[in-house]
C-alpha cells in the first residue's frame, strides 16, 4: 500500500513538473517547440491583410509574418494566421491564442498599457472616405452627419473628440463599413488612410478628403509581460534589420501603391 502511494506520488510529482515546465517556457521557446507561429492578422484590410480573388490570404503584414517566420524558424510557411478585428485582437493576443498581432496596429498610450509593441514598422495618418459628390470638407464638416468607424480603432476615439456631435455608426470590421457607406447608411467613413484608399483604388465613386488627422505608427503587438520579451526584442531586431536592409520598403513599394 505505502509503495503504491509513493509511487502515485512520484508519477504526480513527474506530471505536474512536466506541465509547469511547459508553462514556464516564455513564448519565444513556445514558438520555437511547436514549430509554428500563431499570428493574428486581418482578412478585410486591403492592402495589409486581406483575402484576393483566390481566397488566397496576402498583404503587407501578411508577407511581414512570413519574413518574420523564415528568420525564426528557417521557414516563411510556418505561419498560421488567425483572423483578428480591431475590437479583438487584444483579447486574442492576452488569452495566448495568438502569438503577435500584425494587424494595421497603431501604437497608443492606452494600448500600451494592455500589451506590448515592437519599434514601428510603417506609418499611417487618419483620413475621411467620403462619396464622390459629397460636401464635406474637413473633420469639423462631420457634426450632425452619420459617420462610420470600425469598433476599437482608433478613429473611434479621434471622432469623439474632433467632431463631439457626429452621430458614430459602428462596425466591427472594414468591409461592412464601407457597404453601408455605398448604400447611403452614412455621410462618411473614418481610418487610417492605407486602409481607406484599399477601397478608393477599386471603387471611383468614393474619394478621400486630403488632410490627414492623425499619425498612425503601425507596430507588432504582444501579450504583455515577461513571457513575450524574447520574443519582441527578437522581432524588433528582425524589423531593424529590415529597415537596415531595404527590406520594408520593398514591402512597401510592393503593397502600398500611392
Ligand atoms: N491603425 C488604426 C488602429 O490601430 C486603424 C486600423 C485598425 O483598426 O486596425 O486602430
């Protein structure tokens, strides 16, 4: 009976020792164990992540993730992709689901706050998609007018506190905004201009107001903490290095066509 129990006490000893050892392995060893990397990216978001005709997923963070996979892991197709939206890549990204997020994510204080950056890796300004034969001008035109916003960006915030009166309409992700702009659900769409002229370029009967309200320093996020800080100071190396190199502005020159 007594050796029974020893042993039962060893094999729970074993068990539990295995499992916290797993735990306690921070995410770049995850990454580098299971041989694949987890990265939250968007579906909708032309020209960063998006699904063309072919339901093939591409983009700039798309090809990001992958640049980022071949140097990790020796291979640009170690990348599984998880679709995120603004309003919950955070979550996604703090439960462990994913490992990054490479998703059109601005660099705010209050993010900062829930999760981790990497440096920069491309800079984007707010602008405002409207049809083409609205009158509105400016941000201050939109007070009283339906304005669309996609839940959790940060044009959310910018509207609130540019034009206060503006009726908000949100969506949850891009492309449903801009159906119910092309249906006349709305006066304008508010976002990072990147996003906004994705859809300009392939429907001419929208345009995009030339002032710029904001500035949009995209960057890798990260659950918070201790367990992501290899793996950051890893990106942050590789997004250097790509800079150093000319590599982001190839991305650039290949994705972002104006
Ligand atoms: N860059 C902005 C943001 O992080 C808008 C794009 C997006 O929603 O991903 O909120």
């Amino acid at each position: 009976m007594k050796k029974i129990f020893i042993l039962l006490l060893g094999i729970m000893f074993i068990v539990t020792g295995c499992t916290q050892k797993e735990n306690n392995q921070d995410s770049l060893s995850k990454i580098l164990q299971r041989g694949k990397i987890i990265v939250g990216v968007k579906f909708d978001t032309k020209p960063f992540g998006y699904m063309n005709q072919n339901q093939q997923l591409i983009g700039f963070d798309v090809d990001l993730a992958k640049y980022i996979s071949k140097i990790i892991l020796g291979d640009e197709n170690k990348v599984v992709f998880k679709q995120v939206t603004p309003s919950n890549r955070i979550l996604a990204l703090n439960s462990g689901e994913i490992d990054m997020v490479i998703a059109t994510m601005t660099i705010t204080p209050q993010r900062e706050e829930v999760i981790d950056f990497s440096i920069p890796y491309y800079i984007a300004g707010q602008a405002i998609m409207v049809p083409q034969d609205s009158k509105i001008k400016s941000i201050s035109d939109l007070n009283r007018k339906k304005v669309i916003i996609v839940f959790g960006s940060t044009a959310e915030d910018n509207i609130r506190l540019r034009a206060p009166e503006a009726n908000i309409i949100g969506f949850k992700t891009y492309t449903s905004g801009y159906s119910a702009l092309k249906q006349g659900r709305a006066d304008a769409l508010m976002s990072d201009d990147t996003i906004l002229m994705g859809f300009t370029m392939a429907d001419k009967s929208l345009k995009l107001l030339p002032q710029r309200y904001s500035k949009e320093p995209y960057a890798i996020g990260f659950k918070k903490g201790q367990d992501s800080s290899r793996l950051r100071k890893k990106v942050d190396f590789i997004l250097k290095d790509m800079r150093a190199s000319g590599e982001l502005k190839q991305l650039k020159n290949k994705w972002v066509k104006y």
